[in-house]
C-alpha cells in the first residue's frame, strides 16, 4: 500500500501533462400498462431509430407513450428471486434468457431497494438508436459496488479518481484523457509483444507438467490456471512485472495469491450485488462487506507495486538515466502524466481484464477443441508465422494471420463473455417505436441475438470464415451472407467513446497465447460440453476443462 501522497496533475480539471515526477511519498487512498402476454415478439424489429431532437415531431407523436412499455410489478419480480421462484439461483445468462422469454423483448424493471428502474430491450436498432445519442461523455451505470467503494467507502483514499470503469461525466472524460493516448497506440502495445511471449511460453510448460502423463488430459480445475495464465499477462502490461503465479519458486507469490484470491470475490460478488435485488444500497450486508474487503485486497497489492515502479523512476532520475520512450513502459509514461491515475488504471486492468480475458480464451479452445477441421488450418497459417515451437513472434505478427482473429472473433460470438452494455441516454428517443425520456436507465441484451438465425446465417455453426473479407472455400456472396444481419448484434468491446480500453492489450495477449497452444498442442476435448459457462459478473468456466494437449512435432 502507498504510504505517502501521490501527486494528481490535476487529472479532473483536464490540465496539462506534469512535467516531472513529484514526491515519492504517497498519501493512503482511502470513497395504463398492456398485458406482458399481449406484447407482440415482432416490435423487435419496428424501433425507428431516431433521438427525439433529430426526428420529426410526427414520428415522436406516432410512438407510444413511455407509460405503455410493458412493466413488472417489484412484488412480482422480488418473489421470482425468492427460493421456489422461477428466477431463483439462474446466473446471468439464463436470467436474460427467462425474462425475454416471459415478459417480451422490451420492458421495464421496477425500482427495487435503492435501484432506479430499467428498461431492458432485446433490439439491437434500440443498441445503435442509443450508442448514436449517448453523447461526448456517456454514462454507463456499470459496477454500481465499484462507486460506492471509491466515491463513499474510500471516498478519502481516491479523492475524485476513481478510473475508466466507475466514473461519470466530466470525470470519466479526465481520467481517460491522460491514458487514452497511451492505452490505445499500437507502438505502446507492441512493445509487451516478447514478455508476453515469455509467459506464454511459461504457461505451455506448466501445461507439460500438468498434464497426465497417459490421457494427455489436462486435471478438472484447469480453468484456474487458464485464470493464472491471465493474471500473469494482464499484469505485465498493468503493473510493470511478472508476478511469477506460473512458476513456483516466485518471490511475488504470496501478494500474487491474495490479489487472485481478491479477484475472484470481486467476480462473484459483483454480480449478487449489481445485478440482485438486494439491501446493500441501504444498509451494510455481509455480502458488501466482503466485497469492501476484497476491493481492499485488490488496491493494496496493485499500488505497492505501482509505488515500485514510481521508486524506480525516482532513482533513474537522480542518476540522470534517459530512456527513450519506446522503451518506457505504459505503466510509467502514465506515472509521469498523473501517479494517482496510473495507480487506479492498474486496478482496472486487473479488475476488468483478468477474467475477462480467461474465458474468452476458454471459449476459443473449446471451439476449436470440438472443430479439429478449424483447427488445423489455423495451425496452418500459425506455421507460417512460428516455424518453430519454441520460436520467437516478430512484430505486427497478428497482422500476419487473419484466420486466428477469426476463430477469436467468432468463439466470442458462440461464448460471449458478458450479457450486454447499459447506458443512460441523455436525448429523449424512440426505442422499439416507445417515446423513452432522456435519463433512462437502458440495458441492452445483445447475448441472446448472437445465436439467433434472424441476424447471423447458421447462428448454431462455428464458422471463423464469417468474419474474413474473402474465404477461398466460400464464395465472396457467401461471405457476405455470413456476416452478422444488424453491426451493433456484436459489440464485445463496446461502441463509442466508451468502447473498452484494453481491447489492444487483449488482442495482443490472447493472440499470442492461442498462436503459441495451437503451434505446440493439439487440442481435443472428450466431455459433454453442455452449458460449458455460467454467468456472473461476466461468464466464467461452468465445467471441468479437461482438454486432451497433444504434442505436435
């Protein structure tokens, strides 16, 4: 933990980069309704996707009243989530699935125990009509337990920072000012391209070790090592350093432990408190009391070694030690910029990127697991980039093998790591042809649609083809029929300005790592693979990752 001041370059008020690094001392950071059964399946496709401002007055008189958007009574929907009813226990993904299913593909949710109500829509020309009016600072009511903790809990500690996940407004515009030209150069990411080669290579060894020695197979829990692999990578670029979780003898290990330990209570946690009718908005539960711990955990072990590296800066300063900026790495050049920022960034890395990124490479192996045809030409094309197993990636290596972000992109629409995105728009708008006033909270479901024929050909099929610009096997016209029917079906980053910030970080770690196993393994996997991920916060493992790993000569 810090234990001094970290110098703000006054982040909030959008100045200017600091000049030099201030004192290493760093203080502690503390912060007349239609019957649902009459609702009619088809108005999904009739939203007429204009903002009030911009359409006509006719077409905003022709939409219905805000008032007719069919609603759920809170003593109804609360007696659902009771033990007995219908939602009881159903993580997130069957959760979306079942309301869709009883109450249509869009409806309010009640105001329940300190929550505003939401609207939740299943209409991806609603998805486009509010990304096109969220306006230059979008509001995102994402991980509400996050707020709390850095605006009210350890209000004293973040003083007003509180990153790219949490923060709103003004705010949020500030704090994304000083990493965005950093976080999305691909100059900064390229230059993490051998480290994490290097824990690449780390995780193929572990695997030898694990793996039985007969079957091949790798053991039951080996979804948590996938997690290690993760944390391990998301790290290097967040925190500067190799926490060495991949090898036994290292020295980080303990620490290491304890921040994995945290950000699996964050996970799971998170989403009984966000996404739960629950009490802790008004009173202090157990739950959010754990969760305050856990956050603790996670701020502690990423800001000592956020405070190694600002020491590290501290004395080649002294020494009059110049390096050149592309030797310096992203976690520094934010230090120089604002400490605090750069500390809080960490944390969000970590928080948003560790689990995240483990099943999405989860869900890859998976399906390529199940389509050995799929497989073996990505091995292929991995080939011609990495002749040799042990072999080192030259830069722009991902520029050099388009099937591998097919088989990613397309495994992350077959597995979508989350259920949607929520805004709060901030123009009044016609959504699924109902006038919705500005300041509505909206949640946007859009994990249902990607396994649904009317916007994806051959929704249930594995096809990495659909997102070449041209296939040798497939015909142009082909091609282009597999292509998603409506763009904003499969957003897994985002869209706008709050598209998330590390997906260059996570094309590069997880590119390398799916060039690195396909090159060295092949991957089988011989289990029913029936409902393979549960939802939580986001969708983690749900079965045991018993993968065969062949050697491949």
């Amino acid at each position: 933990m810090f234990s001094g001041k970290i110098s703000a370059a006054t982040t909030r008020k959008g100045m200017g980069i600091a000049n030099s690094l201030r004192s290493t001392t760093l203080r502690l950071f503390a912060t007349k309704k239609q019957p649902l059964s009459q609702h009619d399946p088809e108005t999904l496709n009739s939203s007429c996707p204009v903002s009030a401002k911009e359409g006509t007055a006719l077409e905003w008189q022709r939409a219905r009243p805000f008032s007719e958007i069919p609603q759920i009574g809170a003593l109804k929907l609360i007696s659902k989530f009771l033990p007995g009813g219908k939602y009881f226990k159903l993580d997130s993904n069957d959760l979306v699935a079942a309301m869709r299913s009883d109450f249509g593909p869009i409806f309010m949710m009640p105001a329940l125990m300190g929550q505003p109500s939401i609207l939740v829509t299943y209409n991806p020309d609603d998805f486009e009509n509010v990304f096109r009016n969220e306006g230059i600072w979008p509001i995102r009511p994402f991980s509400q337990t996050m707020r709390y903790y850095r605006n009210k809990y350890r209000a004293d500690i973040f003083d007003g920072v509180e990153g790219a996940i949490a923060s709103q407004g003004e705010q949020w515009n500030s704090f994304r000012t000083v990493v965005n030209p950093i976080l999305l150069q691909s100059k900064s990411i390229n230059m993490y391209l051998n480290k994490m080669s290097q824990v690449n290579q780390e995780f193929v060894d572990r695997i030898r070790l694990m793996r039985n020695s007969e079957t091949l197979e790798m053991p039951g829990d080996f979804a948590v090592h996938i997690q290690l692999w993760a944390l391990e990578s998301v790290a290097v670029v967040a925190l500067d350093l190799q926490l060495g979780l991949l090898r036994e003898d290292s020295e980080n290990s303990d620490d290491a432990q304890r921040l994995f330990n945290a950000l699996n209570e964050f996970v799971d946690l998170s989403f009984q408190l966000d996404y739960k009718p629950t009490m802790w908005r008004l009173v202090a539960t157990p739950k959010l009391r754990r969760l305050m711990r856990a956050m603790d955990d996670i701020r502690s072990v990423t800001w000592k070694h956020v405070t190694e590296a600002i020491n590290r800066l501290e004395a080649e300063k002294r020494e009059g030690v110049q390096r050149p900026e592309e030797e310096t790495s992203i976690l520094e050049r934010i230090i120089k910029r604002d400490a605090k920022v750069a500390a809080v960034m960490s944390m969000d890395m970590l928080m948003a990127g560790v689990d995240t990124t483990a099943t999405l490479v989860a869900g890859a192996l998976l399906c390529l697991a199940q389509h050995p045809e799929k497989q073996e030409r990505l091995r292929s094309e991995v080939r011609s980039v990495l002749p040799e197993k042990l072999g080192d990636f030259t830069p722009n290596v991902l520029d050099n093998i388009p099937y591998l972000r097919a088989c990613i992109k397309e495994s992350l629409r077959i597995y979508p790591v989350s259920v949607g995105n929520m805004r709060v728009p901030q123009n009044d708008l016609i959504l699924s042809g109902y006038r919705v006033p500005k300041g509505t909270w909206v949640s946007m479901i859009s994990s249902t649609l990607q396994s649904d024929e009317r916007f994806f050909l051959r929704p249930l099929e594995y096809l990495p083809e659909r997102w070449l610009r041209t296939d040798e096997t497939i015909s142009e016209e082909g091609v282009r029929s597999l292509k998603p029917s409506n763009p904003f079906v499969y957003l897994p980053f985002g869209f706008g300005p709050r598209i998330c910030l590390g997906r260059r970080i996570i094309d590069l770690e997880v590119g390398l790592a799916m060039a690195r196993l396909v090159r060295n393994f092949k991957i089988e996997f011989n289990y029913p693979t029936d409902k393979p991920f549960k939802g939580m916060l986001i969708n983690i493992p749900n079965i045991p990752l018993k993968f065969k790993l062949t050697d491949i000569d």
